[in-house]
C-alpha cells in the first residue's frame, strides 16, 4: 500500500470504521435539515409581512433566539457533564418542536417571544451536546472526517428546504408559512425517535474516576486545559471575523454599498450551500492527515480573499458585477467553512477529558455564538456611516489575526494528535473496534443534526 493511502482514505473507509451509532444518527441529517431550510429564509418575512409586527420589533424578537442560546449554553454544559448527553439532546429536540409548533400559531408578540425563546435554548444546549456525543461514540481518528460529512449533509438538507419553502409560502395565506413551521417541527422526530430507540443505551451519566472528582468539575479547570484558552480565542476571533458577517454584515454591504438585489443576495446563498455540498467531501481528502492549525491557517487567507471580493464589489454598485462579486464571496467564503467545520470541533473534542466534555463544548459554543450577538451592531454602525473600506480592511486584518493565532500561538500549545498527525490519527481501526465493547451505560454516540 502507498503511503498516500492513510493520508487519503476514501469515503467507503470511513463508512467502514464508522461506529453504527454514527451511521444512525447521519442517516438524519439531511431530513432534519430540510425542515431547517424550509424556514430559515423566512423568519422576517413571517414575523413582519405575514403577522404584521413592524420590522423592529421582528428584529427585537429574532435577538431572542442567539441571546436564550448563550444563556443556555453554561448551564447545559454542567448538567451534560452530571447527566450525559443524551438526555439534554433529547430535551433539546423537544423544545425545538414545541418552539415551531408555537411559531406556526404565533398572532401575538407574547407568542412569538416564547417561540423563538424555546428555540434559542434548544440551539444553545443542542451545539455542545452534540459535540460530546460525537466525541464519545466516533474514535478520535475519523472525527474530523465525521464533521465534515455531516456539515455537507447539512448544507444539503438546508438548500433543498430553501428550494421547497420557496416554492410553496405565499405571503398572502397564512397557512402556507404554517406548514412550513409545522414540517420543520416534523422533521426533528426521527431524531428523537433515535435516541429513545436504537441509541438509548449510548450516552448516558458519564462514568468519572472517583479521585479525580473529589474535585468538582467547573469551567475554571476547562481553562487550565492544555490550549483551551487560546482555542476559544481564536474560536470567537473567526467567527466574529466570519460567520457574524455572513449572516450579518455581508448582506448589509451588498444591499446598502454594492446594491445588489435581493434576487442577487438570494443566489449568492444558494451558491454559499452548493460549493460546501459540492467540495466538502473533497477537501476533506486534501487535509486528512495535515496539520490541523495549518488548515486553519489556509481557512483564514481563504476568507481574507472573500472580503477583498466583498469590497470590489462595492466599487461597482448596482451592476451586473456587483451581483456576481458578492456570489463569488459567498461562494469562496464556503470553500473556508470547508476547512473550518471539520478541524476546530475536532480540536476541540481531542483536548477535553471525559469529566470536562460537556462543559469544554458549551464555551467553544459560547465563543462561536457571543460574536452573533455582537457583530451585527458593529456591522450596522460601519456601514450605516459610510465606514465601508474600514469595515471591509477590518475583516481582513481579522482574518489574519486569526491565522496568526493559529500558527503562532495554538499550534505550539497542540499535542501532534489534537493537531491531526499523532500516531495512529489516520488508523481508526482499533478504536472502531474497541466501540462494540463499550458497556452500554458509557456515553456514547454522535449528534442528530440540530
């Protein structure tokens, strides 16, 4: 065999050393995120054409879900680390259904404010729950392989829900959006169906070594973790940088500087998804086996081009090319979400201990979700006084403050197995093997894609 095998290893090969607790809860992913996407585009148009709640107070009440999610964040970290996280997931999943069956029936603000509520608190409990059941059922060789199937069968359910909502909400019957929120709140059965079926036995209250809990676990002793302190840094840096934008800031550039339609913003969505679910899978054969800070460092250059691209498109605004600049963004900036959501969850996961898993998940959850709250009124304020070259420059400084911290600083702090290239980081074949004689009261398995 090569030598360029192992550093490469196919598809069919991580399905292989897949444990069948991952093969089950992929198997979801894509159907419970179409019922994400068939909302997703919709939550103003709902809250404010549909209900008539006049835009700021739809701006107020959409504020609700990132602020629950950090409030619950903490707290659900703890009880994943007394109780397992299984059972937070299972809770979380409820309060999403029930969230979007309130939504669907939301004539009052009262209403509304609870529903997204409800939902907030299920993001925020969901992230690092997941996290930790992945880390417990899938061998530290393939993680980084996992998150990336996952994050492309994500992207995939997202963009065919986008498709499917469109072409069926009309803004002039109620019932239509609905729908929509009832079959989002449908497709996150199967996953609590998982759970209390065939993964009951995984993921329960973690076993901990007696000596080591004479001490309770806390937050303060994730932070002494070797490299923690430095990986939330560069956590909130990227997606201050990054995400906080492209939700945010990126839309509000192309509208007010580069004047691009709403058609226009609505393609360079679509091409956003179509690149992750079209080069996913392909760039995870590139840095299998390569450093993972390296990775990291190639991600932030990679988005330090999509806002140079940003920024070119508001010298020509209103145009044809302004349009297909701001498609090229969204499009380049997916090949870095590529290198990104398969390498820093699965940093994260090869620092945490067993005792500290649910609460080492919550504050990287915390890192990448405070800059949402915050980096929109930045945004806002920069481009609304015509400060778009400094918030453009400002984008990419940051994302090179980001590889900086990468390589200089995290990378000196990594073992070479939390970097990607231990010993044994591209055999799973042990671990994978060790799985089936795990006790069924040890916590196991992987996230249902929520």
């Amino acid at each position: 065999m090569s030598t360029r095998d192992p550093a490469r290893p196919s598809l069919g090969a991580f399905w292989h050393d897949l444990p069948r607790e991952g093969k089950l809860l992929l198997s979801v992913v894509v159907f419970e995120f179409v019922g994400t996407g068939l909302v997703l585009p919709f939550w103003v148009v709902y809250l404010h054409e549909v209900r008539g709640f006049s835009l700021g107070t739809a701006g107020l009440l959409l504020g609700l879900q990132p602020l629950f999610g950090l409030l619950a964040a903490g707290p659900g970290g703890a009880v994943i680390d007394r109780y397992g996280a299984r059972v937070v997931l299972i809770f979380s999943l409820c309060s999403v259904v029930a969230g979007q069956v309130v939504m669907a029936f939301a004539s009052s603000v009262a209403l509304a404010a609870l529903a997204l509520a409800l939902s907030g608190l299920a993001f925020g409990l969901s992230f690092p729950a997941s996290q930790s059941m992945i880390a417990t059922v899938v061998p530290s060789a393939i993680r980084q392989r996992y998150f990336g199937v996952n994050f492309s069968l994500l992207n995939l359910g997202i963009g065919l829900g986008g498709l499917l909502g469109g072409a069926f909400v009309d803004v002039e019957r109620l019932w239509t959006f609905q729908a929509l929120y009832l079959g989002d709140a449908l497709t996150f059965l199967p996953s609590i169906v998982l759970l209390l079926g065939p993964l009951r036995h995984v993921a329960g209250r973690p076993v901990h070594d007696e000596h080591a809990d004479v001490v309770p676990p806390s937050y303060r002793e994730v932070l002494r973790l070797p490299a923690m302190p430095t990986l939330v840094l560069l956590t909130f840096v990227a997606s201050f940088v990054a995400y906080a934008q492209l939700n945010s800031g990126m839309p509000a550039f192309a509208r007010a500087v580069a004047q691009v339609s709403t058609q226009g913003l609505g393609i360079a969505f679509a091409c956003n998804t179509l690149v992750i679910v079209l080069l996913q899978l392909v760039v995870l054969q590139r840095i299998e086996g390569r450093r993972r800070t390296r990775v990291i460092v190639v991600m932030a250059l990679v988005w330090a081009v999509a806002w140079v691209l940003l920024g070119a498109a508001g010298l020509a605004p209103g145009t044809l090319g302004a349009t297909v600049l701001v498609a090229a963004c969204a499009s380049v900036f997916a090949l870095g979400e590529t290198l990104l959501q398969p390498t820093l969850p699965a940093i994260t996961n090869d620092l945490a201990t067993d005792r500290l898993r649910g609460r080492t998940n919550a504050l990287a959850s915390v890192a990448f979700q405070l800059p949402m709250v915050v980096a929109p009124p930045v945004a806002g304020w920069l481009i609304g006084h015509d400060l778009e070259l400094v918030y453009v420059v400002g984008l990419v400084v940051g994302c090179l403050t980001v590889a900086a911290i990468s390589v200089v600083r995290l990378e000196p702090q990594l073992s070479a197995v939390a970097n990607g290239v231990g010993p044994g980081a591209n055999d799973p074949g042990p671990a994978a093997h060790a799985l089936a004689e795990v006790s069924p009261t040890r916590p196991s398995p992987t996230s249902p894609p929520g």
